[in-house]
C-alpha cells in the first residue's frame, strides 16, 4: 500500500537540477514512497532487474530500480521524479539491443515487471494485459481458450516497446500491427495523473501512442488488446545453403507483390546469416499460415520454397499453438547485441533485393575476421521482412497510425541487421560498420527509383543513432510533438527520461 506521507514530504523539498544528478537521494526517497518496490546494487532483485537481453543495456548500472506493483505506484515514482528532476528510464521486456534503451547509468530505472495481469473480458472481445508482461504470458492466457491477440512473434519480448514501436506479428497480413489492434491504453502522465486513452477518450493521445514510442508521452501501464478467435497455426522454418539465395530472394519478391496481397493469412521473414555449424553462408525463410493446418503440404502461397529441386539443408514444418512458436523464435539473454534497419520500396525486379547481399557480405567480412582475430564470436544476420500492400491497407484501421505508412507507399521491404557478439572489444568497430552498410543499402536503393519511404527506419529495429521519425512525415512529427506539449506541457518526459528515441 502506497504511504502518502513521504511522497507530500518530498514533493514539498527543492528540486535537484538534471545534470551531474545524485540519485542516491531520489533514490532513498522512492523507497520511503513505496516501501519494499525499490532495490539498489549489491542485491539479489537488483542483479535480476538488471538482466537484459543484450549485453551492451546490462552493463549500464543505475542507482536503483523501481518495482511499481499499480498504476498509482507508476504514478507516485513519476511525481516524485519530475518534482526533483531525476533522470529515469523505464524497462518492460528489456529487449531494446543498444545501451540505455530501457536502463540508465546511475539514474532511475522503472521496471514494470509487476504490472503482469492478463484478464479477458466475458465477450472475449479484449484481452486487458498490464504493461509489464511478455508476449509468452499473453499467449499462454490464450492459447488454452482459443483467442490470440496481434503480437509479437518472440515469446520473450516485451508487450509494451513492440506494442508501443509499431509490432510486425504472424496476424499483421489480416489485422496490420500490433499498435493497430489496441482498443485502450491506460497511461500514466508526466503530472502522474492515469489518463485513458482510446477513439473514445484523448484521442490524439491514443494516435501518437499506436506508433509514436514510448519514450514521450506517458507509462503506459495496460493495454486493452482486440483479441480474435484463432486455432493453432502452421508453421515451417526451412534452411538453404547461403548460395541458394539467388533462387529464393525472387521467390521472397513475388511473396511481396503478389503471394502475401492474395493470401493474408500467410505471415514470412527471411533470414540470411553466417554460420560455422552450416559451413559459412546460410538462408532461413521461416513461413506461417493463420488457417492452414495440414502438416503434411504447405499452403499454396509458399509451395515453391518447398520444391525439391532446391538444395534444402532442413525443413522443420508444424502445426502447433503460439506459445511453442513463438518459444521457437526465442533469442536468449547475455550476448551483445545490435540492430539497424531501413526500408526499400519494391521494384519491378527482385534484383535490387539481391544486390544488397552482396553488400552485406562484404560488410561482415571484417567483422567475422576481427572476432576470429579476438578469439571471439560474432553472429550476423541479414532480416528482411516484406510489408505487402495488404499489411499497410490493415495498418488504416482507426483512422490509421502515427507511423506514416500508406497503402500508396507499397509493397515495401525491411532490411534488418543484426550482429550478435561476445566481446566489448568489438562494440565501436560493429556500430560503425552497421551504419556504413545501412548508408550503402540506403544509396543503392536511391540509384535504383526514387520513392519516400527508402529509408524508413521501423523504430523497432533502428539502431541507436537512427533517426526513426525522419520518416513519419513533417505532419505527423508536428502533431507527435503537438500531443506531447499537450500532455506534458512542462517537457518534462523529453528531458528526463532518457535514452530511446526522442521527438
Ligand atoms: C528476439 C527479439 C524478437 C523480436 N520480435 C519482434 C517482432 O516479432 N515484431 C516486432 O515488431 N518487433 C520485434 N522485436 C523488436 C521489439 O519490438 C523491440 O525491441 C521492442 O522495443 C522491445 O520491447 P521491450 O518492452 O522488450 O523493450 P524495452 O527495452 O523494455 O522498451 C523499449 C522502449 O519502450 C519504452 N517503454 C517500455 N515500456 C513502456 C511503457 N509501458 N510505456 C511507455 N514506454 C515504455 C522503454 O523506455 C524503451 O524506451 C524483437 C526483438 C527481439 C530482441
């Protein structure tokens, strides 16, 4: 039970200024507020808060970790972080790859991993899921009674950044993404007043958070899902020598224009990596179907990935419920880890797509000779996840989303890269190169037709130093930044939360 006298107290104390903070005071503060919530290094619950997927966020170490167990608890940390001027970040799944994405050096860091309820209503219209969950516990909540929610595809990761980011999951061919399938959320404001937002209820607020992020407008402490009734789906992960890629990567372009628009149920990625178990280069294209349900032959739409002929190295079909997929897609905790990504429009041909692998070789080269070099490891992968014409047309739904992406824009292709590593040695030479291989992709693409949406960056998958809103549109970022003057006309979530990307 929160005590009311210590948050009056210290709201009524001066407020510190922002730089060169000592948190060790707000800190002690917290914990008188909200007794038993906050934990400080050298304890058990610290070291667990502080376990992150990638390596690089836990090597940041903040003064404490806040455990808001309600809403009003969120709402108590945030008054007395904005009265005092501490500098915090907030932590749901912790999935970001780049330091200080959801944790911060020596200030605050709200951990919402108590705000874990999954509750569907009697109509099993919507599922309500507290900010703190992972999408393994939603799917685990659904799965026995038939419903799935438009989620993300890693049973780890976390509901809120996905949600908040965008969200590309199996269902997003039928529903578009994740942020597109929220009746509700309920947020708590730079003020600490909890706030709904919905159609219903600060619509502009309910706009600039399906696709705006996180990090500007409010917590956002649950999420009131759609959820739909959905069986156990198909799903086939087959892997192909890396040279294979001159047969499949035509293959993925026709899924783009014309297999995905046809076929809406049918959900794909396609993975390019390096790998000593396979010998060198690999190709991973990992399929999924809503309503198909013969393990024995796959739905149409990706009946050519399945062609003899082709020199298959692994296919591993099945059909089976969203908890054992999306524990398939599982990347564990503890390495370090970085993504980039940016986007090209389709082009008549698929060999643009092609060309770009090459590129990326050539890029890796180096780093895979550094790492042996350093007695290390170092995993690449190259991600690219087709946005069909039909995902962005379900992408309208309620007027549409802060993301900026329309119908018009498409068919478009995410080119994600990811480098997975063991040493720190080799952090400044990987972020490096990353951004170098993204500007060369980005001028290739350019030299191949000029179209606005080359060079979208998906915040989901945007490196550190991205600029995620350059490609919202000049009238989205004005009305983001309208809604967030709005809500905290005292900007006191641009300054002091910290460490994701800003408006
Ligand atoms: C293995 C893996 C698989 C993935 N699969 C997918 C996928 O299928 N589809 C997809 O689109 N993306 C996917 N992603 C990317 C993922 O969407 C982003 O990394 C996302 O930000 C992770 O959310 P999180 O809550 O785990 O991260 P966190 O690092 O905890 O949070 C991300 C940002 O959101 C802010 N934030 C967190 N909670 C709140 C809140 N309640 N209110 C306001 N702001 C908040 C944080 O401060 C931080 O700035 C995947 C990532 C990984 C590592």
């Amino acid at each position: 039970m929160t005590q009311l006298w210590p948050v009056l107290l210290a709201l009524a104390l001066p407020a510190a200024a922002t730089s060169n903070y000592d948190c060790s005071t707000i800190c002690q503060t917290l914990a008188s507020a909200l007794p038993n919530l906050v934990t400080f290094p050298n304890s058990t619950a610290y070291a667990i808060h502080n376990n992150y997927w990638s390596a690089r966020q836990s090597d940041v170490h903040p003064a404490c970790f806040v455990a808001p167990r309600t809403a009003q608890d969120v709402a108590t940390a945030v008054q007395l972080l904005t009265a005092h001027d501490a500098p915090f970040s907030v932590k749901a799944g912790g999935h970001t790859a780049f330091e200080g994405g959801s944790n911060i050096p020596a200030g605050v860091t709200l951990t919402l991993v108590h705000l874990d309820a999954v509750a569907v209503s009697a109509d099993r219209q919507t599922v309500s899921v507290g900010a703190g969950n992972r999408w393994i516990n939603v799917s685990e909540a659904l799965d026995p009674l038939g419903l799935a929610v438009v989620a993300g595809r890693s049973s780890t990761v976390g509901v809120s950044g996905l949600t908040l980011g965008g969200g590309i999951s199996y269902f997003s061919g039928m529903r578009g993404w994740a942020c597109d399938n929220v009746r509700n959320y309920e947020v708590v404001l730079a003020s600490g007043d909890v706030v709904n937002a919905s159609p219903a209820e600060n619509e502009d607020l309910y706009w600039a958070l399906r696709g705006g992020g996180g990090s500007n407008f409010g917590i956002v402490t649950r999420f009131d899902l759609v959820s739909f009734e959905q069986g156990d789906l198909w799903a086939s992960s087959n892997v192909y020598p890396g040279a294979a890629n001159r047969t499949l990567i035509p293959m993925m372009h026709e899924l783009l224009v014309k297999g995905l628009p046809d076929d809406p149920a049918a959900h794909t990625y396609f993975v390019m990596t390096h790998t000593a178990e396979l010998g060198g280069y690999a190709v991973l294209s990992d399929e999924f179907h809503a309503t198909h349900s013969d393990v024995a032959s796959p739905p149409a739409v990706f009946a050519p990935f399945f062609d003899p002929a082709l020199p298959t190295l692994a296919i591993n079909t099945r059909v089976s419920n969203i908890s054992r997929l999306s524990r398939d897609i599982e990347q564990a905790n503890g390495l370090r880890q970085t993504w980039w990504d940016t986007t090209v429009a389709a082009t008549a041909t698929p060999d643009l797509l092609l060309d770009i692998v090459p590129l990326w070789e050539e890029n890796i080269a180096p780093l895979l000779a550094a790492a042996a070099a350093d007695n290390s490891t170092i995993s690449p992968y190259l991600i690219y996840h087709p946005i069909s014409s039909n995902i962005l047309e379900a992408m309208q739904v309620n007027g549409g989303n802060a993301l900026g992406l329309k119908p018009e824009d498409g068919p478009l292709m995410i080119v994600q890269l990811n480098l997975a590593w063991t040493s720190a040695a080799m952090d400044e030479l990987v972020e490096t190169s990353s951004k170098e291989l993204i500007e060369k992709v980005n001028a290739l693409a350019a030299s191949r037709g000029a179209s606005s949406k080359n060079g979208y960056v998906y915040m989901n998958y945007a490196g550190k130093t991205q600029d995620v809103y350059a490609g919202y549109g000049k009238q989205n970022v004005a009305k983001l930044r309208r809604v967030a003057k709005k809500y905290d006309p005292r900007e006191k979530f641009g300054e002091l939360w910290q460490g994701y990307f800003k408006l």
